[in-house]
C-alpha cells in the first residue's frame, strides 16, 4: 500500500525528529528553526517592554498613551482606508444621535 504525501512527509517527519537516517540533517534544521523562533520571540518580548516604557515616559510628559496608540495604529494603514474608517465612524456615531 502506498502512502499519500501527507503521511509520507509526517512519516519522514517523525523519523527526522527521532534523528533516524537522513533525518539527522532535518533534525538539526528543527532544532535550528526552534532556536531562531525562541531568540526571536525573546526579542519580541524585549521590544514590547521597550514600546510600555516608552508609553509611561510620554505618559509622565503629559500625553495619553491611549490616544498615542489610536494615532500609530492609523498611521500604518493606507490613507484611503483611514478615511474609509473615519466615514464610517462618522456614519455611525450620526446615525446614534452621539455626534453633535
């Protein structure tokens, strides 16, 4: 009986991960992938800690790190799409009778 690819791939998969073979080559490309992921999520972390920090220090200044947020966050999307978004809030808040 012939295997399907997918069960190939997780058959050479399992036996990579257990070093078996050739695996041993695709193993240490595992572990290499893992490691990078971990470094990089470590880093991710450090950056995050760096971006709070940077927040409570406009914060002390004065500025409100919640609106700072609302201001990055629009700032990346296209200028076509942030107006989109500000009609449709204004038809929105109009239509609730919030907006004078």
């Amino acid at each position: 009986m012939a295997l399907s690819a997918q069960e190939d791939t997780v058959t050479h998969s399992k036996a990579a991960a257990k070093g078996e073979g050739s695996g041993t080559f695709a193993a240490g490309h595992l572990q290499a992938f893992i490691q990078r992921i971990e470094r990089l999520e470590e880093e991710k972390a450090a950056l995050a800690a760096d971006i709070r920090e940077v927040y409570a220090e406009a914060k002390g200044t004065g500025f409100e790190p919640k609106i700072m947020r609302q201001v990055v966050r629009l700032r990346k999307l296209e200028k076509a799409d942030r107006q989109e978004q500000e009609a449709l809030l204004d038809l929105y808040l109009h239509a609730l009778g919030d907006l004078v």
